[in-house]
C-alpha cells in the first residue's frame, strides 16, 4: 500500500506513522519504506530509528540533458533499491526511513538532497512489492504540492477540535482542488468520545475510517523519546493503530 | 513591542500568540495579531469564531490583484483585518488556497 498521513501540527501524524510503518511491516512480513519529508524531526523517534536527520548525498542524481529547466533522474547505474540499501536506514521491524534531512540553516542546504529525495520517491512509488508510508509536515503547505502524489489514500489525522477539523475541511478543499486522483479519509485522534467520528465527518466531509482514543501512553512515549510501540505495545492506542493498518490494507484492495 | 512566537507544530504557538496578545490588550496596549500560519487558526484562539477566521482575506491574496493596493501597514490591517476580543486587531499574512508545486 502507499498511503500519506497529513494534518495539522500537533494532531498526531509521527506518531501514528511510525506506529502504523512497524505494524505493517510485521503483519505482512514485507518491505516498508516510511517517507519523512518533514523538515523537522519527529518520525524517527516513533520508529525507534537511531538517526533524525540523514540527507541524502547529491550524486545519487543527475540532471536530465543541459537546460536549465530540465529535471533529474537517479545517476546511471544506480537503481531506486540501491538508493534505499544505502541511503534509507533499517530500524525495528525492519522498516527503511527516507528522508533529506533537516533543516540547519538556509532552506537552500537541503535542496540538492531534496531533489534526491523527489526522485526516489518518484521510482518508489512505480516499484511493486514495496509498502510506502509518508509522514507530511503538519499543516496545508505540503500535502498537495507535489509532496504526496506517491500516495493512493491520504489520511487526515484530526482531533474533533474547531481548529483541527478546520485544517482537515482545508486539506479536503485542497484534496479536490488538485484533482490528483487520491482517496482522502479521516482518522479521529485524541478521542474522547464516540461522537467525535461522527462530528469529524459532518465538519470535514471526509470519511472517518479510524478513532484512535486519547491515551497516555502516547505523550509518555515522546516525553521519554522513544517509540509507543516498545513503551507500550499493548496499549489502546497501539491496538488502534493495528485495527488502522488492516482498514487500510481493505482500502487499497477496494 | 513586536514579538513572534515560533516553535514545533503543536507546541501551543496559536493558543500562546492568542493570549498574549488578548492579555496585552487588556493591559491597554494597542494590539495586532498576525497570524503568519499558511494554515490560520488565530482568530479561533482569539475568539472571532470559524466562520470569521474562514473569511479572512490574506494580505498577500489582495496584492497585485485588481483592488487598490493598500498605501501602509495600518490600512492593511484595516481593510483586510477582523476585530477581536478585548480590542485586538486580527490580520492574516497567507492562505494557500490553490495547490501548486512548492518548497516544504
């Protein structure tokens, strides 16, 4: 499956995705590459990765012909699997993270590994046998910008909350203004109450197919930094996200 | 005095930049909170409510568009502006309203 998780800051998208990457990747046994382009960190941690920020080096591309306006492509010889091999780290459950890097500075120090970074994810998402899962900075900025078109479902993780359902009714305008084709749905996080999918869906428009309950377990595993799934695997939220992973696997098939 | 508040999304920058700035206008001072967010929702911690906070025109939708263009600061945050609680002046910077190709 290729799905994206987008949503306003703070609603719970790291969390969730590196959740959501570890228990795929031990439900079906097979590859999961979990796609960090947030230029903050953040998805490492909840996947227990050793490393937030690594950039990939410029050579893995190169330019297609002279023009100034030409775009790039993986260096001769290199294939999209060597470029994970090498530059897309493995951690628990054997999930790859793939990112380019965060920002230091100047938004221009990262730009020749965020070409790499578009073109990877480019030929991952024509690659079978490869489960992808994205983690989008919080907000409107990235989601349909030519960030998530790897993506054959976008979900919205929203908390039932006037500012949270906005950015998910904005995200969903987005969605339609860009007409790229993808399923966009919902995931309640943070709930507290079992009308919250209900008002999530009349605000928003969008279908919920998940609710995932306030627990915290989930602040206590980012206070102490390290992922939810090894400070508390058994706990609702965790048993939330693995109903989430299998609603997904339906959504694909559908 | 003129602050920004900054920081990792979820931190509470809104819910702070929103009683800052009711607070410093309580205290008398006269205030005006821009919300500088590509995805706004100041006027929701100020308390203009969602439909308000949803017809703020950004600041940078209006310019170079056809309206006249606004001669300062203060008759942006004027025309294009919202009042809110406690005599704070809202205005809103940007707004992404149509999907294109950009940096993250």
């Amino acid at each position: 499956m290729r799905v994206a998780f987008v949503g306003k800051g703070g609603a719970g998208k790291s969390a969730i995705a590196g959740t959501f990457c570890r228990l795929l990747a031990r439900t079906t046994g097979q590859a999961v590459v979990a796609i960090d382009s947030d230029p903050l960190p953040g998805l490492a941690f909840s996947l227990g990765q050793p490393s937030s920020d690594t950039p990939l080096p410029p050579e893995l591309i190169e330019k297609v012909g002279d023009d100034p306006d030409s775009t790039w492509q993986l260096r001769a010889g290199t294939t999209v699997i060597d470029a994970i091999e090498e530059h897309a780290p493995q951690g628990p459950d054997g999930v790859r993270l793939l990112q380019f890097g965060k920002l230091r500075g100047h938004v221009r120090a990262v730009g020749p590994s965020q070409h790499a970074f578009r073109v990877i994810v480019r030929e991952l998402a024509t690659t079978t046998d490869l489960h992808l899962v994205g983690d989008l900075p919080g907000g409107t900025r990235q989601a349909f910008f030519g960030w998530a078109g790897f993506a054959e479902v976008l979900i919205v993780v929203t908390e039932a909350t006037p500012s949270s359902m906005l950015s998910a009714r904005r995200l969903a305008r987005l969605a339609g203004a860009d007409g790229g084709g993808q399923t966009v749905v919902a995931v309640a996080n943070k709930s507290v109450s079992e009308n919250d999918a209900a008002r999530i869906d009349e605000f928003s428009g969008l279908r919920v197919v998940g609710t995932i309950p306030r627990d915290p377990a989930v602040g206590a595993a980012e206070r102490a930094g390290v992922p939810l799934l090894d400070l508390a695997p058994t706990s609702p939220a965790v048993t939330a996200i693995g109903s989430l992973v299998e609603a997904m696997a339906r959504e694909v098939v559908a | 005095m003129k602050i920004a508040v900054v920081g990792k999304g979820g931190a509470g920058k809104t819910t702070t930049s929103a009683v800052l700035a009711r607070t410093l206008a309580r205290s008398g001072h006269r205030v005006v909170a821009l919300d500088c967010d590509s995805n706004p929702n100041l006027g929701l911690s100020l308390g203009v409510g969602i439909d308000a906070t949803e017809a703020l025109l950004s600041v940078r939708d209006r310019v170079g568009d056809d309206v006249e263009h606004a001669r300062s600061w203060d008759d942006i945050v004027d025309r294009f502006g919202a009042d809110a609680p406690d005599g704070v002046r809202l205005a809103m910077v940007s707004k992404i309203e149509d999907p294109d190709f950009g940096c993250p």
